[in-house]
C-alpha cells in the first residue's frame, strides 16, 4: 500500500507538467527516416544539448526551456543566426523573421531566414533591442508564395488554436554545462500540427536567451497527494 501512495505522488507530478516543453517522445523519434529526430539534429549540427526522455511516467524535459519570449544577451553585439537543418515538403518556403510588438495578434515581422525559394539567405547576422518573439513562415501556399504562407508564432496564445509550434532547447558548452546564451529552435509546420515530429525547420540562434515562462502550480488534490507520498516515504523509512 505503501510502495503505491508513493508511485502516486510521481504520477502527479507528471499531471502539472507544463505545456510549453514538447513531448520528449516525439523529438526522439525519426518522423523523417533514421537519424531525423530533433535529438540526433542537434548533435549532428555539434551541440550538446538534451531534448529530455520519457521512462514510464516519467518525464524530464532535458535542456528545454519553457520561454517563448526572447532577448539577445548582449544587444550591443550582433549575432548570426543560421538554419541548421530543414525536414519537410514546404522546406523551399520556410521563412524565419522576430517581431517586437508583443501583444498584437499580428505583429508586424522581420523576415531574415529563409529556404531555397524564399530569396532569403541561410546564415544572417542580427541585432536587436529589447524583448522579441519568433515567427515561422511554414510554406504552406507553395512555391511563390512564401510571404503568404501561414505563421506561426513563439507566443503559443498567438497561433489559431494556441498550439505550441516550437521546441526551444538551451545550448550546452563542450565542457557540457548548460549556457544561457544561445538556442536551438525546431519547429512543426504541420498543419493542426500535422505529424509532430518538430523536425521541419531547424535553426541555432548565437547570443540569443529565452525569458522563463512561469512555473507551473500544483493544484491542492495534487499537493494532497505529494503529502501523502512524503508520509508514505518517512514511514518506510522509519520502518527500514
Ligand atoms: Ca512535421
Ligand atoms: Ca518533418
């Protein structure tokens, strides 16, 4: 009974995971083939970082932030940004831009990535001041049509069904410690978000940091179950 109460106060603590980070299940699998997870992308574009794992009911969520704002470290210094990998039919027309207005449904963006057709370059160098969000150009209107495509945005309250499109996962050194400047993003341009494989367009942002979104509260049933756990673990303690 005991060994139960406890095994419970895990399972809530799945329960008040916060929506923000993308299922760890569907950035390591290879929704394109072998070898096309969000995991194995990343280190093949030589970084470090983890997308986290899945064991039972038990989620970690590696090196994600849940942040779907943004600000550059130093604003003073210009950064490149560059698009890492891409692993979708719409890949021609994907565009990558920020905006600063972060309140309008529709912000006007600053397009400064973009694929083979889209008549943006790969690699840029940015610099911007103050708080900024991300905007994705998914392709989807075809070839031609890159500027009219849907977009979807960092903001997840942004997008029609506020869906969160992006998995935002900090940079790791080759020492393996966590930074707080730099990220890798990776985004699902699906739509309904199609296969959620998140792999589609891949981008890693020099000198860039993600601001926190809040933390997620324990609702009171659940806290009244972490009691119990505690209480379970002290008795088995004392037991032992
Ligand atoms: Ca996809
Ligand atoms: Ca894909």
């Amino acid at each position: 009974m005991k060994k139960i109460i406890a095994s419970l106060s895990i399972l809530s603590c799945v329960l008040v995971a916060n929506a923000q980070f993308i299922d760890p299940r569907d950035l390591t699998r290879g929704g394109d083939g072998v070898g096309s997870d969000v995991q194995t992308l990343i280190k093949g574009s030589g970084h470090y970082s983890s997308v986290g794992a899945v064991n039972g009911n038990q989620f970690n969520y590696g090196d994600q932030s849940d942040g779907r704002t943004f600000q550059l470290c130093d604003p003073e210094k210009p950064q490149v940004w560059s698009i890492e990998w891409q692993k979708a039919g719409y890949r021609a027309n994907h565009l990558l831009g920020y905006y600063t207005d972060m309140t309008s449904k529709n912000p006007a963006i600053t397009w400064v990535l973009g694929g083979s057709s889209s008549g943006l370059p790969s690699t840029a160098t940015v610099q911007i001041s103050g708080v900024f969000g991300l905007a994705f150009g998914s392709g989807d209107k075809g070839n031609g049509n890159a500027f009219k495509s849907t977009v979807y945005y960092s903001q997840s309250e942004k997008n029609q069904k506020q869906e969160n499109r992006v998995a935002v996962v900090k940079d790791r050194n080759k020492d393996n410690c966590l930074t707080d400047c730099g990220l890798t993003v990776s985004w699902e341009d699906g739509v309904n978000l199609g296969d959620k494989d998140y792999n589609d367009f891949g981008l890693h942002l020099n000198g860039v940091n993600a601001i926190p979104g809040q933390e997620p509260v324990p609702e009171p049933a659940t806290l009244a179950v972490l009691g119990l756990g505690a209480l379970a673990l002290r008795r088995r303690k004392k037991s032992a």
